[in-house]
C-alpha cells in the first residue's frame, strides 16, 4: 500500500475524474502535497427556539469563496456538514479522512467514519460540535477535512471489490432526517439545553430545591452546635463524676 502524490492524484482527477467538483484557480486544482482538502459544501442545523426548525445552507457556485454564506455555530451546538465535493473512488484505491488542524485549535471537534471505501462515490459527512465558549463562524467553501487516497495491494487471480455508490441527494436526505432524530435529544445538541436551563419554570424549581437543601443544611449545623456547647457546658460535672 502506497500513498498518492500530488502529481498523482491531479492526474486522476483529471482521467478518472477522482474528486468531483474538485477546487481549482487559475486553472490550476488545489492539491496538498500528499492529499485533497474537502470544503463545506452542505451545514444543516437545528435552531434553538421552540419549533426546533431543521436549517439548511448550501454552497452557491455562482458566487465566489469569498462571497459565500457562514452559519453562526453557537457554544455547544452541534452541526451536520456535508463536503462540496464528491469522492469518485476507483476499485484500486481507498481513503482516509482527517479534520483540519485548525478546527481542533479553535475548539472544534469533527466526527467522521474516518475511511473511504474502493468504489464508492459519495460525498463526506461530518458532524460537527463547538467546544468553545464562544461562537464559531463556518464557512461554505471552505476546508474542512483532508483526504489522504492509498493505493491497495492485490494477489494474484485476486478481484478487487468496490462499495454502492451513495449520490448526493440521497447522502442529504439521510443527514437531515439524521439531524431531525439525533439533533433533537440534549445530549447531541447542548445549545437545546441552554435554552431549557433559562426557561422562568425550571429556575424556580431549582432555587426551591436549592433552598431546601441550604434549609437542611442549616438545622443539621446548628443542631450539631448545640450538641457541642451542651458537652462543653457539662464537661466540668462530668469530670467530677469520673472523680468521685
């Protein structure tokens, strides 16, 4: 198993069309040394308010990087983002993505599979949860996840094997109904539980429990004082007891 260069994997975009839609400039596509950098092509959330509304952006290719849309990620919130480009496997290769170093700096953890099938073309899904306590600005259009293609090794009289291609839209309707379900409990979206730590009801019950438990605390205190001072007060009949 080897790894693919620069020069190689422009070449099979090129002849084999190995990342669809991939980004260039000038001409020129935007490889790394030893991987392709995956942009954010698709970000569906769920707003924090009542109706718990499934939002979704999407890249306009009529418009430029710079000109693109951003989604506010607000602290704890989690995010679906599915890659502008698409990956158009061939049988003799894999891949292996990776998060951006930035994201991690920044107090962005990314989750994705991790691997890319033989044969597969699809687009890449992550998911996405700010660590900060800050908001994060996301980008459409911009890098997000690196992939890293390895060749693979084949035996003799061997027949290598491909994965069923997932389209686009398919991968989309997957990930909203994804985000409908999981995006729903507090555990996957926190920014749900701020909202509901802030409603007047939950306040009230928590300052009542609050206060009957300080009340508790209290009574134990002093009942615990008065203990005390009852056997300081009689400590000299007591010693003259034992003395007698």
């Amino acid at each position: 198993m080897s790894t693919l260069t620069k020069s190689e994997i422009i070449h099979r975009i090129k002849t084999e069309n190995l990342i669809i839609d991939a980004y260039a400039e000038n001409g020129e596509y935007c490889v790394e040394p030893a991987s392709y950098d995956l942009r954010v092509g698709t970000i569906i959330l769920k707003e924090s308010n009542n109706n718990k509304e499934i939002r979704r952006k999407d890249f306009d290719p009529k418009l430029t990087i710079e000109m693109q849309d951003m989604v506010t990620i607000h602290p704890g919130q989690v995010v679906f983002v599915v890659t502008k480009e698409q990956i158009k496997m061939p049988l003799d290769l894999c891949g292996t993505v990776y998060a951006k170093n930035s994201f991690s700096r920044n107090g962005i953890l990314l989750f994705t599979t991790g691997h890319v099938d033989p044969g597969i073309q699809c687009p890449i899904v992550i998911r996405l949860v700010n660590l900060r306590s800050t908001p994060f600005a996301l980008m459409l259009g911009h890098p997000i996840y690196t992939i890293v293609f390895q060749t693979l090794n084949k035996f003799k009289d061997n027949v290598l094997e491909g994965h069923n291609d997932i389209t686009m839209k398919t991968t989309i309707d997957r990930t909203i109904k994804s985000a409908e379900e999981a995006l729903s409990n507090s555990l996957y979206d926190l920014s749900l539980l701020n909202d509901f730590v802030k409603k007047e009801d939950f306040a009230k019950e928590f300052w009542i429990m609050i206060k009957f438990k300080i009340y508790k605390i209290i009574a134990w205190t002093v009942a615990i004082l008065v203990a005390i001072a009852t056997i300081i007060s009689g400590w000299p009949t007591l010693e003259e007891l034992f003395r007698g």
